[in-house]
C-alpha cells in the first residue's frame, strides 16, 4: 500500500497516474502532505463530492487562489455574484457566438499558421503550433488582439508555473509576478475604453453582461482576477488538449491513420479522447466551510481538497483499458470540465477550437510520425500536457 507521506511533487510531476491508482484504492479522500492537499481520486467520489461544491459545506476554489489572482474570481465566487459574472461571460462563450466566432476567422487561422510550416517537414507541434494557435484565436474572442502571440504564451506560462509552484522556486514566482503586473498594465487603459465604449469580445462582456438594469458597468477590480483566471486556464486548454490528443494518436499509429485518411469524421471523437485522457487541468478545487466528513474521512475546516478529475478520467471502474488512448472508446462523459454552476465556461471554444485544428492538422500534415532525433516532453499534475512534441511529416 502507498504512503501518501512518501508522495513526493516530482513524482507528480513526472507520471502521476500510477499514484492515482494507488491512491484510489486506498481511501475515498486521502492528505498528501507534501502538496498539502486532500486529494479526492474516483470517478463517484469526485462526482459525488463535486456535486456539493458551492453548498454549506464546501466552497469554490483553493485557499491560495485568492491570493495569488489578486481577489475573488469566478473561480471563487459563489451565489448571486458568481451568477452575474457567469452570465457576462457566457454571452461571448454560449455555443452559438463560439461557432460563429469560429466560422469568421478561427478556421482560418488555424490553417494559417499549420500553412507556415508545413514546408518544414518537421517541428514541434505543441511548440511551434498548437500554443501559437491557442492563444492567438482565444486572445481574439478575449479582445487582445493587439498583443502578439509570444507575449500571451508567456503570460499562461509564468502564470500556470506560478501557480502550481509547490516547491516555492523563487525564479518561478517571480517570472509570474512580473507578468500579473504586465497584465494589469496591459489591461488598466483597455478596461477604461471598454466600460466607455463596449464591443463584442469577452472582455465587453464581462464588464457590461449580466448586470441589473441601472447597474454600472464592472470595475477593473471587479474583473481583474478573473480575467487572470481566463489567461492561464483557456490558453492554456485548447493547445495542451491538442498536443496530448496527438501525443495519444502517435503512440497508437493505426488510429492516427485513420484520422488522417478521414480527418473530418474523426477530429471530434479523437480529441473528446484526449480531454479524458489527459485533462489539461488536473483538479478542481474546494475548500471546507466547516469541518467536512465523506466516507468516514474528515477533513478540516479551510483545508485544500482537490477534486482530480485526472484521475476520476482514468478510473478502472468508469473506463475499459483505461490508461490507453482510444479514439473508439465507446464511454465518453469525462469530468476534464467540472461539475454544476463552476463547470468550466469556456468548454464550447475549447471544443470547437480544439476539433478544427485537429481536424486541419491530420489534414494539412501528412503521415505525421514521432521525431526519431528528438523526446517529446509530458509533465505536470495540475497542469499536465504535452509541452513539447518534436514531430516529422511529409
């Protein structure tokens, strides 16, 4: 049986699936000290205890989210303010305003930047690709159009390193502050013009949407720590997504030939796989109002406890053969999304960005195949994904 006190963040870091399977079988909630986190690692217990998140006995969010977003975000909010904000923003990311956003111009960006270096012949698909295209379609529907594609990679980087910065590396905080005051900066003038002037992006959203009639437009503190939120968590799901789906179909060649021969009548459930196979966000976390007792085990009052849906996606008792990549699977509810009013908002753009440029990808770039000359990169437990994905094609 697992210690859990001999679980240590590398070893998460590294492969976290075999540590799910152990602790799955050890107890329903169970405390990794060096993370100091409750960790929450079957499909019917997370559902059943993402279920009461947002209720009496368990809120929304990590302690530190707070802290570390620089106030309440919508990862945190509860009632009647968590329900305006979300009506805001579910303006712009409803299922029909992402697939007209899409139609306009998403498509075409995909098949731009596959188009630039498809005469290469080799590269790095999360590197050269998949990242570039996520924060630029999802910078445009956020309205930051005007910033380039390596700054907004960075900002998602800094600040998902920052956040899962458990061993407390001082570099890693540090780049991640400098880019928090980067974004505020970027965002102070442009939060101005939007409450004077509104537009169609998710930034007018959120400042106008969802407010009584008379109501002002949000603030920059009213919006700020969310929009930090939406920086590092959908950049972040399109392009890892992405990559760990083509990680999984090149390690299962015969799939991905089949992808490639009818990329339209597969991208869909290829990367509906992906999500389960790899979430691109590992938890979803809450936090006891009250001292908290499920299945005998109690944890305290205010104590981090992290519902892994990356381990809930994986569970033996959900899922056939359940670590293999299946594009065929015949089960495909996952719990990558969340639960009730905090499922996650941008599900729709994730989906439909990420099943055009799998789609486009399989079409643009021919019998893809794993670099020979070159280790692809996957790590991260509560941001996990392909990092790097060094590819040939013809």
């Amino acid at each position: 049986m697992l210690d859990p006190r001999s679980i240590t963040i590398e070893a998460l870091n590294a492969d976290p699936y075999p540590i799910y399977d152990e602790l799955r079988r050890t107890a329903p909630i169970v405390y990794v000290p060096q993370i100091d986190e409750w960790l929450v690692t079957s499909w019917d217990d997370c559902r059943a205890i993402g279920a009461l998140k947002d209720t009496v006995q368990l809120a929304p969010g990590h302690p530190v989210d707070q802290e570390f977003f620089g106030g309440d975000s919508v990862l945190t909010m509860s009632g009647d303010k968590h329900k305006s904000l979300r009506e805001g923003i579910d303006q712009s990311l409803k299922a029909g305003p992402v697939a007209r956003f899409l139609d306009e111009g998403g498509r075409d960006t995909v098949i731009q930047y596959i188009n630039s270096i498809a005469p290469q012949g080799r590269g790095d698909l999360a590197i050269d690709l998949f990242n570039k295209i996520s924060v630029r379609v999802v910078g445009n529907r956020l309205g930051f159009d005007d910033v380039d594609d390596e700054t907004l990679v960075r900002w998602f980087e800094a600040l998902s390193g920052g956040l899962s910065n458990k061993e407390g590396e001082n570099d890693v905080s540090n780049r991640a502050m400098a880019s928090l005051r980067e974004i505020d900066d970027y965002m102070g003038d442009k939060i101005a013009q939007l409450r004077e002037k509104p537009d169609e992006t998710l930034l007018s959203h959120m400042l106008h949407g969802g407010l009584r009639d008379g109501e002002e437009p949000r603030t920059f503190g009213d919006v700020m720590p969310s929009i930090r939120v939406i920086i590092l968590g959908a950049f972040q799901e399109p392009g890892h997504s992405v990559a760990t789906t083509f990680w999984g179909l090149l390690n299962e060649p015969d799939q991905l030939r089949e992808l490639q021969a009818s990329p339209t009548k597969f991208a869909s459930v290829a990367l509906r796989e992906g999500f389960r196979w790899m979430a691109p966000i590992g938890v979803v976390a809450a936090h006891p109002l009250t001292d908290f007792t499920y299945a005998g085990v109690t944890v305290p009052a205010g104590a981090p406890l992290s519902i892994v849906v990356a381990a809930a996606n994986r569970d033996p008792a959900k899922f056939t053969d359940a670590h293999r990549y299946d594009m065929h699977r015949t089960q495909t509810v996952n719990a990558t999304f969340g639960y009730g009013v905090h499922h996650c908002s941008g599900h729709h753009l994730a989906k439909g960005l990420g099943e055009i440029m799998v789609e486009e990808t399989a079409r643009r770039l021919p019998y893809l195949r794993l670099d020979p000359d070159a280790a692809a990169t996957v790590s991260g437990y509560l941001f996990r994904g392909a990092k790097s994905l060094p590819v040939l094609w013809n």
